[in-house]
C-alpha cells in the first residue's frame, strides 16, 4: 500500500469521529453506528451519496456567509478524501497510536430535573406536540456554566424548545396537547422570564461557557419544554431530563437572550394567504451600547423556507450573522460564533425570512393551502431570532473564548 493511499485509519476515522459519530453511535440519536471500519465500509455507498450531496452531516447555515464554532459541514478537503476513499476501495489501513475514538463526554451535571412523569406516547401513528411544565425548586438564582436537554426516547424524540415561567400560571398545561393548549395559552397572554431559554435537535449536545460567564436561571422558575415526537405505531414512553451545570460561584458576567419576534416584523400583518410566497422583515431598534454576540438561533414553522440576518454598523458596514438558504423544519439548532462576535453601539439587526404557501412546498400542512397565522402549533407559523450576548468589553473580540477543552 502506497503512502498515498488514503486508508480509513489513517485519514477517515478522524473526521467521522469529529463530524459524525456524535450522533451515529451505540445509544444515541441516529439509527445506526459508524464507530468502526466494519459500520463504515458496510455503508460505504450511503455514505458516498449523503456526504457528496451535503445531506450528512446536516449544516444548513451557508458558510459563504458566516462560519460557526460548533459547525458540522464538512470542508472540502475532507468531502474529498471521503469520496476519494470509498472510489479506490475504503482501504482500511492500520490503526494508528493514540486513535482512540474521539467520543464526546460530559461532566456530571450538579443538578437533573425531568419531566414530573412518564410521558405515554401514543401509538397511533401521529406526531405528537406537547407542553411539559417542570418546576425546577430554586427560592434563588442558579448560575450556570452549561446546560444540555438529555431525551430518554432517542428513537422518538424529534426536538423541544424551552422556555422559562416564573409565574406558575403554566404548570396545569403540562402534558397538554400544543393544538389544545397553545389558543389557551396565547388568551392568557403570560409574560414568560425568557421565550427561547435553551433548544435541543439530534445533534445537539450540552452547551459550555467559559469561567466568570454564565446562563442564569431565575428564581422560582418553572421550565416549560415545547416538545415534539415522531409518529410511533406502538406506544412508547419518555421522561426526559435537563441537566444543569454550576458556575463556580457568582459569575463577573451574564448571558442574556435577545429575542426578536413576531411584534418586531416591519411589513404587518404576520399571516400568510393561500398560495402565496412572502417574505418578512425584521429590524432591532438601534442598538443603545456595543453587544458582544455568542451565538444565533432561528426559529420558523413549515411554511419557512430561508432566513437571513445582518448587522448595519453606524459606519454602514454590514455584519453577517446567519444565512439559512433552504430552511429545515426538522434541523434547528443554536448556531454558535467562533469568537465573540461584536455589535457596535449605533447599529441595526435586520432579519428577513421567507415562507411558501404553496401547494409547491411539500412541507405544506395543508393541501390545498389555507390562511394560516401566528401561532404555537406547528400548522402555525413563526418568524424568531434568538441571541445570547454579553454586554461589550475591549478585547472581547479576540479572546479564544470557547478554548481547546470546547
């Protein structure tokens, strides 16, 4: 074997195990391992034909636009050596010293709260939309220094987004139904302590913040988890956790989320009439001190099918900040920036999304296309944009923020 010959050892196991293996391993999310040569050389086929059309690994965002910290799309260089390998026979090569797999693992969490009970899903063949209420107990503020969604069904668990309620006004809608509970919901108008706290999609693993910064969850908080199952054709059951991370001691400085939702669009009204393409527009008001971005997440139903944001500086430059060119309902996560990324005092965030009411969007929930507004449910639609920011201080833009340990 030549020393030019690409082998799986040598070239191919490093990048399935940075790229893939987080999720196609024994005891997670994906319905098959890729953790030995044997797993990888039996599907090499499949392999060649989802990584050369950019299915897997999913990375939606486009990365002419902006790159990310926790980014999963394969380089060129690396898509290359993979078809390169699997095209001249997958050579399996010698295991090399210290190629251990490189399996993600966590520290234990300081605190585990989970659903109150055993969820029943239903074997009914339907996707299940659910509210599930969990009051977390803390008379005080809990630092944080991570935070990670933990599904006890892997199999069913599709994704969930996580709100915090300080009011206790939620905590009768748990278990509820989303199309049931949601109208209910929406009349009663509660203020939440934060609408988008924390999000969880396959893929997605706890995320970690550096000393003297942390998430902070607010005392007497109940956390409200928006959770979505696939159909299922026997009953099964889940009673997922959230795991909490402590910060040591009282952080120097806090996370905070800034939301832009619906009451932000500038083209009103936020509704969408059968058989027609929209886009809508989004701006921040102009922002009163320099921000300190950490990370970026959209949010939009099925009708969504791009979403872009930008920054306009006082200067006039532009800033990118996301670029979501084909939209997957399916696939959302929190898009985290390599470094800190600054917003200077003075500037405008703009967002622009647009949705297919159409009966050309195979992701339509009705057919034919009916009126469809804001909403909770699925069938619903919504325009969000979430960022975790901190409140600028020089130099933050060349701190190694996350470091060699994240």
């Amino acid at each position: 074997m030549g020393s030019d010959t690409i082998t799986y050892y040598q070239h191919i196991k490093p990048i399935i195990d940075e790229h893939c293996t987080g999720c196609h391993r024994t005891g997670q999310t994906a319905p098959f391992s890729l953790e030995s040569y044997e797993d990888v050389k039996k599907r090499a086929s499949m392999v060649e034909m989802v990584v050369e059309s950019k299915y897997m690994p999913p990375w939606h965002a486009d990365t002419l636009f902006r790159t990310f910290h926790n980014q999963r799309a394969l380089s060129a260089s690396s898509l290359n050596k993979i078809l390169t390998w699997i095209k001249s026979g997958a050579a399996e090569g010698l295991p090399q010293k210290n190629g251990a797999a490189n399996i993600l693992k966590w520290p234990s969490p300081d605190k585990i709260v989970a659903f109150q009970k055993p969820f029943i899903i239903p074997g009914d063949n339907e996707e299940q939309y659910r509210f599930f209420v969990i009051p977390v107990e803390n008379p005080a503020p809990i630092y944080l220094r991570g935070v990670g969604f933990v599904p006890k069904n892997k199999t069913l668990a599709h994704h969930s987004r996580i709100m915090i309620d300080t009011t206790k006004r939620i905590r009768p809608f748990d278990a509820a139904s989303v199309w049931q509970a949601g109208p209910q919901l929406e009349k009663m108008n509660i203020p939440l302590a934060n609408s988008f706290w924390t999000g969880w999609v396959p893929g997605n693993f706890p995320l970690f913040y550096p000393d003297g910064v942390a998430k902070v969850l607010p005392a007497n908080a109940d956390l409200v988890v928006n959770m979505h199952y696939a159909p299922s054709a026997k009953e099964e059951t889940d009673q997922s956790e959230i795991h909490l991370y402590y910060a040591k001691g009282k952080p120097r400085r806090i996370i905070e989320t800034l939301v832009f939702d619906e009451t932000w669009v500038t083209n009103k009204p936020f509704e969408f009439q059968p058989d027609t393409v929209i886009t809508f527009y989004m701006r921040s008001p102009v922002l009163p001190v320099d921000l300190s971005l950490l990370s970026v997440l959209p949010h939009m139903h099925l009708l969504g099918k791009s979403f872009k944001s930008f920054a306009i500086t006082p200067d006039g430059d532009m800033i990118p900040l996301i670029h979501i060119p084909d939209w997957d309902f399916n696939w959302q996560q929190t898009y985290q920036f390599n470094n800190l990324l600054k917003i200077p005092r003075g500037s405008v965030i703009y967002a622009e999304a647009t949705f297919d009411n159409t009966k050309n969007n195979p992701k339509n929930p009705y057919f034919p296309p009916a009126k469809v507004r804001y909403g909770w449910g699925t069938k619903d639609e919504m325009m969000n944009l979430i960022f975790e920011y901190l409140l600028y201080e020089p130099g933050d833009e060349y701190l190694d923020f996350y470091g060699s340990d994240n």
